[in-house]
C-alpha cells in the first residue's frame, strides 16, 4: 500500500471510529477520496493547492455532474484536509473557499403550440362554469396573466365612488389592465378567442352574482374566484383531454412568453408583455426558444443525426 492510500485508509478509520458514520457514508466519502486521488494523477495530495482543486471541479462540471453532487465531493475533499492539517505541516486546506458552481435554474415549463391552443379552445358546453373557464383559459394563454392577477381582475375600472379596480378588461379596446408584482400595472393586448370567450362569459355572469358586484369570474357560489379554484379546474381541464404534462396557469403564462418570443424574438416586448421587472427575468426563455430552434434541427437537418 502507498503512503498516499494508507493516509486515505487511515482518514476513514478515523471516521468509522470516532465519528461512527454508516457504513453507506463511509462508502461515499471513500468514493469521493478516490476521485480526487484520480484527478489528481499521481500528484502528492498534500501538495494540492486551490488551482488544483477549482480545476479539478471545473473538470466535474464539464463531464455533467450536478452542483449538488460535486458540493458533496467538495465537503467530503475539506474534510480530509482538516484531518490530514493535523497530521502534517500544510500550507492550508486547499479546499477551503473553493464552492461547487451555482445550481442551474431549472426551465419553466411550457406547452407547445398545439397543446396550448387545444387546451384553452377546447372547453366545450355552454353551462356558466364551462363558459367562466373558456373565458379564463383563453385570457391567461392570450395575455400571459400571473393566476393571482387573473382571480384580482373586476368586471369594471370603476362601479363606486372611491374605488379603482387592481385590473379589468377593455373589450372595445381589446386589452385587459392588470397590476402586478410591486403594485406595477400594465396593459396587455387580449386576442379574438378571448373577447369572445369573455362576451359569451359576461351574458351569463349575472345569473351568478350574488352581493359583490365587482369580481369578472366568480365561482358557483357567486363569490370571487380562488387562486386554487382556478387551478383545479384548469388541471382537470387538461386531464379531460388527456394533455401531457402536468398542466397549471403559470403553464399558459410561460407557453403565452415562449411562443411570443419564438416567433417575433423581441425579448424586450415579451418582458413588457409579463411586466418583468429586469430583462433577466425573461431571458430564462431564450432558453426554451433554443431548445425549439435545437428540436427543428435534430429534425429537419440531414446531418443532424
């Protein structure tokens, strides 16, 4: 045996025995020692030094390890230096300050064109609820609404003296007015399917009124709509026509960004349209327009393959 394998053998006997991890743990941090020991390349590892190690992640990142994963390694690497700074003079633990990379923010989820479309046209009947949802599925899809501000949209700017609406829809305008995260309010364009998905909801709506008379969508009761309410019924909606993906409203506001941008490429209009407050907030979806760009390919090129 090596002195570099004793030291390493004798570290996790001081783990087994002291600190009387499981046998699993122990497993791991072996795994983790060797590695370091075979990115090393028969380097001494206590001649490592902080270059070696951020090289030595980087090399980790690039071959697809995850930032948790690599975080481990890291902690498992730090602690064998500790224990090796009390068995002989270091010049420091070479670990020490050197972090895993950032997690990867993950994508948000959208639907494609074709699902998105059959999703909020195809509620059908004409009983109140069904015409509340079409009306509801149509404007998040259309205009990119956060769930919250759809539930917080009244029939009306104004029905009393002392009050303004948080938002409402313009029909003769075409564009609904919402206030959003921070109290910022915009103004979004709303599309054909929409206003006449609205028009049809707003002939029955009187029915269901009960004493507020603010609220655009009420649920069965004749009160405002939930949040959740929304979300239960957009989800069984899309179960109904067996839809692939586990579909919620923020679903229809990422698909309404994505397929904007897919197709006009203006990510300046698009972050308007979500009313984001920094550019950094939309470019996430740049990402999915790659990865559309990316499908075509692989589908389309001769070569792709």
């Amino acid at each position: 045996m090596t002195a570099q394998a004793s030291r390493l053998t004798d570290y996790l006997e001081v783990l087994r025995s002291q600190r009387q991890l499981a046998q699993h743990t122990l497993d791991a941090y072996g795994a983790d020692l060797l590695e370091l020991q075979k990115l090393a390349d028969g380097q001494d590892l206590a001649a490592l030094n902080s270059l070696h190690i951020r090289r030595f992640t980087s090399q980790l990142h690039a071959s697809g390890l995850n930032a948790r994963s690599i975080a481990r390694k890291l902690s498992s690497w730090r602690g064998f230096y500790d224990w090796l700074a009390e068995q002989q003079t270091l010049p420091a633990n070479p670990v020490a300050g050197v972090r895993a990379p950032k997690k990867g923010q993950p994508l948000p989820k959208a639907l494609g064109a074709d699902d998105a479309v059959r999703l909020v046209a195809g509620v059908a009947g004409e009983h109140p609820s069904r015409l509340a949802d079409r009306a509801m599925f149509e404007l998040l899809y259309s205009s990119g609404l956060r769930v919250s501000e759809l539930a917080a949209l009244d029939v009306a700017p104004c029905l009393e003296a002392g009050h303004t609406a948080p938002g409402w829809v313009d029909l003769e305008q075409g564009e609904v007015h919402v206030t959003g995260k921070g109290g910022k309010p915009r103004i979004v364009p709303v599309g054909r399917p929409a206003l006449d998905a609205l028009r049809d909801w707003l002939a029955v709506r009187p029915a269901l009124l009960k004493a507020d008379p603010r609220p655009l969508f009420l649920s069965a009761r004749g009160s405002r709509i939930s949040v959740r309410l929304v979300q239960l019924r957009l989800k069984a909606h899309a179960q109904a026509l067996e839809i692939p993906a586990d579909v919620h409203p923020h679903m229809l506001r990422h698909s309404f960004a994505s397929h904007l941008l897919q197709s006009s490429g203006d990510l300046r209009a698009v972050q308007e349209l979500l009313g984001h407050g920094s550019l950094a907030a939309t470019q996430v979806y740049t990402a999915l327009d790659f990865q559309h760009l990316a499908k075509v390919y692989d589908n389309s090129h001769p070569r792709a393959k």
